[in-house]
C-alpha cells in the first residue's frame, strides 16, 4: 500500500508526536489523577515510526543487531518500562489514552477494560463498524481485550493502575492502538523480522488484522484516521461530561 507523507497531510488530524513523547502525555495525564485534581482525561494522538519493546526485550540475544537493522529501515526500537510484547507504532495508527478513577474488587481489571472500550466500540458502531473485545491468536501482541472485527483484530488495548493520594480508588491509564489507514502486512513482518533477528520463535500473521479504512473501502491515506479521530473526541468528549458531573 502507498502512503503519503504524514508530515505533509492537511490539518485536522491528531498530533504527531515520538512514541516517547506521547507515552510521556500519556503519563502526565495519569499522574494528574493520581494527585486528585481530576477524575477523567483522554488523550488521542499519533507516533512516529517505531517498534516499541519492553525493557526485557533488551536482553534478548541479537537485539542490537536487530535494533541496528530495523533502524536502517526507518523503524527504530524504543524501550519501555512496562510489560507485554512488541508493539508496532506509526502515524496510519491511532493512540487512544483514557484516565479514570476505579475502586479496587474482584474481576476490576476486566471492568476496567470494558469501561475503556465502551466509548471506542461506540464510535466504532457510528461509523458502520459492529466491533467486540476478545482474543485473536496469530495477532501481535494479543489479548482478550483486542478490538475485532469479524475475528480479524483492530487494536490492542493495555491499562496501568496506580492508588489516588489520599483516597481508596486506583487510577487507570487504558491504551489502545487502532488500526486506522496503515498496511497492516508491512507490520506484521516488521514484527516477524524483530522476532527472527533475536531468535524467538513466535510469529504473526498478516490475515489476523484489519484497518478502518479497509471496513469502510476507503483509499490510502488519512481519511479513516480523521473520520475516527473526530468520531472518538465526540464519544470522549461526552464521557468527560457525564464523569464531571458524577
């Protein structure tokens, strides 16, 4: 698929941040919660190239190298401190940040993850789109609250937890990467590639995804990033509303 410049498309689309300095908004949006001076925030925004891996990853054998040549292709390795599994960031797709406050009992991770995703299968519904959370073997970095399509997954979600000073509620940081205008082929063997040059035996597959603008049959480009970028900030901007109020 042939892709235009994101530096160069019009306006009206997220910002274009380095995975760094999203994942850093991402945290900001975070710790206000944590110091209690507010309950609720979002946060949308796109990344610059780049194949985000755990800090564990590091000690994988052929990592330099690995890091060396997927750099020569544009896509350089950025560490994180979290968990998980390799993640692929590019500007065809669409970080999603949540922050909100949970009390902590049994089964709130899945709460959590359900709350998050309420307002994102919503959006998705607008534009046409009948998605459901679950898992999708042979999806990179897999888990039972990928956004699906048809068994085919979307995104991928992930939550951090931290305590509110002062107070028996948790914040949670929710994150999802959306599958907007990207080739999602080229990603799944960027992914391959990381895992073959540090001699691990997991694998991913191409069929095991899809984008908005395939669902939609739109063209290359950022027509289906700026469709659900707009949709989304409705359906958070309301979920911002009713929190203030609670």
């Amino acid at each position: 698929m042939s892709l235009p410049n994101p530096d160069a498309l019009p306006g009206g689309l997220p910002p274009l941040l380095s995975p760094e300095r999203g994942l850093a908004r991402e945290q900001q949006l975070l710790e206000a919660v944590v110091r209690g001076g507010r309950n609720y925030g979002f946060l949308l925004w796109r990344s610059r190239r780049a194949l985000v891996v755990p800090t564990a990853s590091s000690r994988l054998p052929g990592f330099e190298l690995a890091g060396q040549r997927l750099a020569r292709r544009g896509w350089p390795l950025v560490l994180r401190q979290t968990g998980g599994d390799l993640t692929v960031q590019s500007p065809h797709l669409l970080n999603v940040a949540m922050v909100f406050t949970l009390n902590p009992a049994p089964g709130a991770i899945g709460q959590a993850y359900r709350r998050f995703c309420r307002p994102l299968l919503a959006a998705l519904a607008e534009m046409g789109i009948d998605a459901y959370c679950g898992a999708v073997p042979g999806a990179f970095c897999d888990g039972d609250y990928n956004l699906v399509v048809d068994g085919r997954k979307l995104a991928g979600t992930a939550q951090r937890w931290r305590k509110v000073q002062g107070r028996g509620a948790q914040a949670v940081l929710a994150h999802a990467a959306i599958l907007c205008d990207e080739d999602e082929g080229e990603l799944c063997r960027l992914t391959n590639d990381f895992y073959r040059y540090c001699r691990q035996p997991q694998r991913v597959r191409g069929d095991r995804h899809v984008t908005v603008s395939r669902l939609l049959g739109l063209g290359p480009g950022h027509s289906a990033m700026a469709l659900l970028g707009r949709t989304l900030q409705q359906h958070l901007s309301r979920r911002n509303e009713d929190e203030g109020q609670a």
